[in-house]
C-alpha cells in the first residue's frame, strides 16, 4: 500500500515541518512535536506511543537509511523546501526495510540538480516570529548531477519558552561513471538550538493552553530546558549494472547524533551498511523479479547525565547517570515477484535479522554537590527475528489494482527499555521482549474516470508482545519513561484516498482513516514506592491512536496568469493518553488557506521565475492538542502532564526566485 505527494506539496507554504505536506496522504498521521521541524509520524497506529522521535516506522531520503540501528530516526534531518516528493509504504514491511518497519517506511526524495537547473532562493515570515531563508544550487553537466540546499530556519514559538534556530545544510552528487555505472554521494547536517516548555496538565492546558508549563520548581526557564543538537549523515550508492537485466546495489554511510540537553549529553555514532542484487528474469515463459539484499549495521551509545542546578542556565550539576552500549544488526532478505498470468503477479519475500544489544547503565545518588555509585545496570541480549511477507496483485489496467497482502513486521526493545524500572528510575528490565506485529489487507487504486482516482485499503493487524512506552514523575523536576510488553492488541481499520480534477484546473483531495486498537490481552505494571501494581486492562483502547482523521483540500491553478490557491480542512479525533483509558486529548477541527500563491516564468538572463505565496493557518484560533503521548496509571488523572497545544492563526508570507 504506497502513496506519495507531488512538488506542490512543498512549495509554496511555509515549510516548517513535514506535517505540512504528509497530512494529505491516508494511513499516516503527522503530529507537531514540542517545536522546530520535529514532528512525530504514525502509521495505522505504530509510531505514535513514543516521547520523541520516530520509531517503528522505517524512514529514507534519497536511498540512504536515515533510521539509525538502534530504531530512532530524527525528522529535523528534513527540510521540506528541498523535496520533490514523499513515498510512504503502509503496513509491516520487515521483509523488506528490517528492523522496526512495523507500521511501513517513508521515502523522502530531495530534487536534483537538474530540476533546479541554476539558483533558487527562499525567503519566507510570518506569525510567532516566524521566518526561514533557503538557497538551492544545482545543476547536471553532462554525467554529473550535484544540488547544494541549505537554509536557516527560526521561530519564537506559539507556546512560551518555545523558540528555536536550526539551519540545515544538504549536499548531493550524481555521477554516473559509464553506461553500467553510477556512483552518488550524499551529505546532511542540521545544527539546532531550542528551547522548550514541559507537557501540560489537563487543567493547566484549559486554563491557558501556550503556557510553558510547569510550577515555581519546575520552571522551564529556570531549569534551561533546551536543546542543543546536530544531526550528521554522509554516505555513498555505487550502483553497477552486471548484464542487461541484473543490477548491484551497494550503500555506506556514518550517522551521529550529538544531544546535549538541560539533564545531560549524549553521542550515538553509527555506521550501515546494504547490498542489494536485482534480476529481471523469467520462470519458463512467466517474467520473473528477483532480489536479493544482504545488511549490517551497528551503533555505540556514550552518554552522561547530570543533576540540573535549576540556576536558570542549565547549569551541569553532579552524574547522576552513565551508559554506553552498542546495537549490531546483521541479515538477509530475498524477494520474487512471478506475473504468473497476464495481469496477475504473486509476490514473495523473506527477511531474517541478528540483533545484539550489550552495555551497561551506572546509577548515582546526587545531591547539588556529591555524587554516589548506587547500581550497575548490565544488559547483553540477543534477538533472531523472521518476517515473511505475501502479496497478490491484479493488474487490471494501467490505472488500476487490487490487491490482498499478508506480512510481519518486528522491533526490538531500546536499550532505555530495559534499564529503567516500571516506577520511572533507574532499574533492571530485562523481561522486555521484542515486538511482532502480523497484518492482512486487501486495497485497489482504482481510476475511476479519466478525472477521478480513488484508493482504498482494509487492514486488520495483530500485535504481539507490543511495547507500551509510558512516562511517569519520578522528582519535581524529572520525569521518566518506563516500557511493558502488551500480550496482545489489535488495529484494523479503513484508509480511503481521492483525486479528483473536474476542470481544468482544479484539484479536490481527500485522505480519511479510520481505525479501531483495542488491548486483547494486557495486564498492565507500574511501579509506585517499590510496590509493583498489576492491572488488567484487556479490552481497553490503546491510547494515543485516534479512531478518525480526516483532511480535505480543494485547489485551483489558473495556468495562464500563474495564479492559484487553495482551501483545506482537517478532522482529528479524541483519543486516550492512558491505558486505563479515563483521561482522553479533545478532537478538533482545523481550517487553512492558501489565499494566493502566483507563479510566473521570465526569459530573461537575470530572472527565470517568481512565486509567491501567502498562507493562512488555523483561521479560527483553535485551541487544540498537537501532541500527548502515554502517561502512566500509577499518576492520578489530574497530576498526568501529556499535552502539547498546536500553533495558534498564524500568517504566512514567501517568496522564491529563480536565477
């Protein structure tokens, strides 16, 4: 089950994040983390129980992995502006994309050198301070393809104690050697600096929802809650092509995080590695595809944490935490594809992966000047995991499919999961088992007419030993996330999509998902006071999946004078935070506008176009949660700190010129 956006997805609006242009497509949801460009993206229900990040879902630009190995991948790396478009692959997908590919993968695509053909500038403002500059350079001599883009990005916030500065530096280059060989060369960095403020209560997010949160102890400002990160990817694709119908593929590449934050730092280097060999070929007279990949990965964690001297700086106070460990991932996948009759193809593939987690976590009581060694956390784990995966496909014409699928997805559990307790601190988890997620579907992608396409997919997922993350105070001024295993739970549901251009011109789209998770087996654990409380919670909804999603956008392009605009509307539902299900984030409804945007081409030496866009977000000032995840039952309701809100009206201007 794929869809994808189009260039128009990411141009001409601000650009801020990747929700922007994913909210158009149905299955995922996109949701405005605590600032910046982090955004935290779910599919059919997979994704969305995490503190930050994104898990569980695969994620690429260009080719390259930009998941590291340890499961997390940072959607900062991306900046909007320089996409061309955004792939996304729903359903588990192990045996194709490993490791934590239990809701799918998403695709980005940045654009080449040739589709720039020359300079591109950026500059955009707006509401909350609001402004981004962006540069593309690009060009193709004869084999060679390079496009530079970089931009500076910065905001106030629309929340106190929320402004951030990031810029973005993306570099990629094509050559293609000779007429069987292609090399290409990629590289990223992203500086970011953010402040930000603490989830909100229930109360306190009614009370005035863009509050920074928090009480006189736990003041953000006080504490220096920030951030100060930089993101780092370079890697190279040799591609050769053996005969006319058998390619090889191989990828390397180094990926670091470098975190510092107000309660410590934290560096996570790692290198990846695929090999992937594909033939076109046939079984008898049945045209046959074929593919082979082999992997391997690894990943160190070093990391320090300290007591926050809460002195308004951030100040570093005494350890209070050491860890360093390493993840090690090794495997195959084989996948064919036999059109066994005209218009029907039946495909089958296979993954298997090794997985290593060792290390170790030392544990301190500090106070403002003194630390003391209490505990030595040690974890040395192993994991073999199988994911097969079968689909079969009716070609009706070239505009339509049906098809039914059946595949299995698997995650590993994070080494944070097995080394904090279930109060919250420090501790031994080592009973965490690995996720495993089964899931059948039948879809079509249908044109309808020659104006109208409609996709439409049935799902129904059975998980195993799902990992429930759940966030719980552990002091005043700290908060922890500790992991349990859910026997079993479910999600199935509908995703519908459309297309329709009635006149030239104009453009309906609609995304819609619809989706039931329910606990089928869980007997929930939390910790309080070295008492361990067992909870029943089979038949409960799983929190921070939402039953509907809906968007709809109508767009109309009038070709001849460059002038356009467009209209959309957006439906999120309520959804629960805890297991227990008693405390829920309030739907809501949301309303932008595109009133302009204009695009002329000049054919002069100086100038080769203009656009220009003004935008108008959430018309009606909802006030609206953007972001919660799961806090645990052992806080009362009304101490669970769980919500973000989501941006307030804010106006958008831009411009971009092309030389």
């Amino acid at each position: 089950t794929q869809s994808s956006t189009d260039r128009s997805e990411h141009e001409s609006q601000p650009t801020r994040h990747l929700r922007e242009s994913l909210e158009s497509i149905p299955g995922i949801v996109p949701r405005q983390e605590h600032g910046g460009r982090e955004v935290n993206l779910s599919i059919r229900g997979s994704g969305n129980k995490t503190g930050c990040c994104v898990r569980n879902i695969k994620m690429y630009e260009d080719g390259f992995s930009v998941t590291q190995p340890d499961g997390t991948a940072r959607p900062e790396l991306h900046d909007p502006w320089f996409l061309r478009s955004i792939e996304v692959r729903r359903g588990p997908s192990s045996s194709l994309y490993d490791n934590y590919a239990l809701g799918g993968m998403v695709h980005l695509r940045t654009r080449r050198g040739r589709d720039i053909d020359g300079v591109e500038t950026f500059v955009t403002a707006g509401s909350y301070g609001y402004h981004k500059q962006a540069i593309a350079i690009g060009k193709e001599y004869g084999n060679l393809d390079i496009a530079l883009f970089s931009s500076y990005q910065r905001e106030d916030g629309w929340r106190d104690h929320s402004q951030y500065w990031m810029s973005t530096v993306n570099l990629n280059i094509r050559y293609r050697i000779d007429d069987r060989q292609t090399l290409y060369v990629k590289a990223v960095n992203v500086d970011e600096d953010e402040k930000f403020p603490t989830r909100l209560t229930l109360s306190q997010f009614r009370a005035n929802p863009r509050q920074m949160g928090g009480t006189s102890t736990t003041n953000p400002v006080t504490l220096g809650q920030k951030l100060r990160d930089r993101l780092t990817m370079v890697g190279a694709i040799y591609e050769r092509q053996i005969d006319a119908n058998t390619v090889l593929t191989t990828e390397a590449d180094y990926h670091v995080k470098d975190i510092n934050q107000p309660v410590g730092t934290t560096v996570n280097p790692s290198f990846k590695h695929y090999t992937d060999l594909r033939h076109d070929g046939k079984l008898g007279s049945m045209p046959l595809k074929s593919y082979l990949g082999l992997f391997a990965n690894y990943l160190e964690q070093e990391g320090v944490n300290n007591l926050n001297l809460n002195n308004g700086s951030g100040a570093f106070g005494p350890v209070t935490q050491q860890n360093r460990f390493s993840v090690r991932n090794i495997g195959g996948r084989f996948r064919e594809e036999l059109e066994f009759t005209p218009k029907w193809i039946l495909a089958v593939g296979l993954g298997y992966e090794r997985s290593d987690i060792s290390g170790f976590v030392n544990n301190f009581s500090a106070t403002t000047t003194t630390s003391t060694l209490t505990s030595t956390v040690g974890v040395n784990r192993s994991f073999d995991n199988w994911a097969p995966d079968i689909s079969l496909t009716y070609r009706l014409n070239e505009g339509t499919n049906i098809w039914t699928r059946a595949s299995v997805g698997y995650g590993i559990p994070q080494f944070s999961n097995m080394t904090v307790g279930l109060d919250g601190n420090p501790g031994f988890n080592n009973n965490v088992k690995p996720q495993k997620n089964f899931n059948v579907e039948i879809g079509t992608n249908t044109q309808l007419t020659p104006t109208l396409w409609v996709e439409a997919v049935g799902f129904w997922t059975f998980f195993k030993d799902e990992i429930i993350t759940q966030s719980v105070p552990i002091t005043p001024t700290t908060a922890g996330n500790f992991a349990v295993n859910a026997k079993e739970s479910q999600y199935r549901g509908i995703e519908l999509g459309w297309r329709w251009m009635p006149l030239e011109g104009l453009r309906l789209t609609g995304a819609y998902t619809h989706m039931d998770s329910q606990y089928i087996r869980f007997v929930d654990q939390f910790g309080t006071g070295g008492v361990v409380t067992r909870v029943n919670q089979s038949g409960r909804q799983v929190p921070s999946v939402e039953k509907n999603v809906f968007n709809i956008k109508a767009a109309y392009d009038h070709t001849p004078s460059g002038l356009g605009g467009w209209v959309e509307g957006s439906w999120i539902d309520s959804f629960y935070v805890n297991n227990n299900n008693t405390l829920g984030a309030p739907s809501y409804v949301l309303f932008n506008a595109n009133a302009h945007h204009y695009y002329r081409t000049h054919n002069n030496r100086y100038i080769k176009f203009i656009k220009t866009y003004v935008e108008l977000d959430n018309i009606f000032d909802k006030a609206y949660v953007a972001w919660a995840t799961p806090v645990a039952d052992s806080v009362a309701d009304a101490n669970k700190q769980a919500f973000y809100a989501g941006i307030g009206r804010a106006f958008y201007a831009g411009v971009t010129l092309g030389f």
